[in-house]
C-alpha cells in the first residue's frame, strides 16, 4: 500500500471522527457512526489505519467532562461492532476497546450507560470463539 493511499485513509477516519465528534442530535450522530463503522469494516488496506480512531474513541469514552462524547463513542463502538460484515482486521480493536465500553457501563449517565451497554452486548456478538479467551480476565 503506498503512502498516499495510508494518508487517504487516515485522512477519511479522521474527518468521520471529528463528524461524530460535532454531530448535534440523534440522526447526525447515527449518520457519523454508520459511517465510520462502514469506513473502518470495509477495505482498508493498511491494517493500522484504524489505530488512531481506536485512540480516540477510548479518550472519547472516557472524558470526565463532556457526557454527550461518551454516549457518541459508544454509539460509533456499538456500530462498528454491529457492521454486517465485522472486518478481521476490527475485532481485535473490539477486544482493545471492550474495557473501556465496560467502564462506561457504570456512568451516572443513563444515556452513556445505556449506549455503553449495547456496545458491550455488540462487541460479545461479534467477536469469535477465539476472542473470547483474550476477553475473559485472568486471575
């Protein structure tokens, strides 16, 4: 793949980001999630390409301050998660960002807490057999 392709794509996630990050209400939201959810499962050649977007939907997820990005991070987690056709390439970023969507289920905030749950329920869908062992704590 050549760089200018990697900078194309880098390029895309990062404006599908900073749409969800801005998006005002519900069908905005939902638009910018399926977006990224189809960009990232879909055909990126470069299998870190999705890494930065990964980052930032787990600072999303856990600002202390703003409610409403945590509730759209999960969202765009819970539709990443729920793409009809879950890239190989994503699941072991649905693996990374579990935790964090797990963290998220104990928000004081019924929206947050409730995207933060169906993401968590996403991710457990989509996952394979062979993920699970790496989602399991270990003691």
């Amino acid at each position: 793949m050549s760089a200018k392709e990697n900078t194309q794509s880098l390029k895309v996630l990062d404006d599908l980001m900073s749409k969800l990050t801005i998006s005002k209400d519900a069908a905005a939201t939902k638009e910018a999630t399926n977006a990224l959810a189809s960009f990232i499962n879909g055909r990126i050649e470069d299998q870190d390409a999705p890494e930065k977007t990964v980052e930032a939907l787990k600072k999303h997820i856990t600002n202390k301050k703003d409610a409403a990005l945590r509730e759209k991070a999960a969202l765009a987690i819970q539709d990443i998660a729920q793409h009809s056709e879950v890239g190989t390439n994503v699941e072991p970023y649905l693996v990374v960002l579990l935790p964090f969507v797990l963290g998220a289920i104990g928000d004081k905030i019924t929206g947050v807490k409730n995207a933060a749950t169906a993401a968590a329920m996403a991710i457990m869908e989509a996952i394979t057999p062979n993920a699970v062992k790496a989602v399991l704590p270990t003691s």
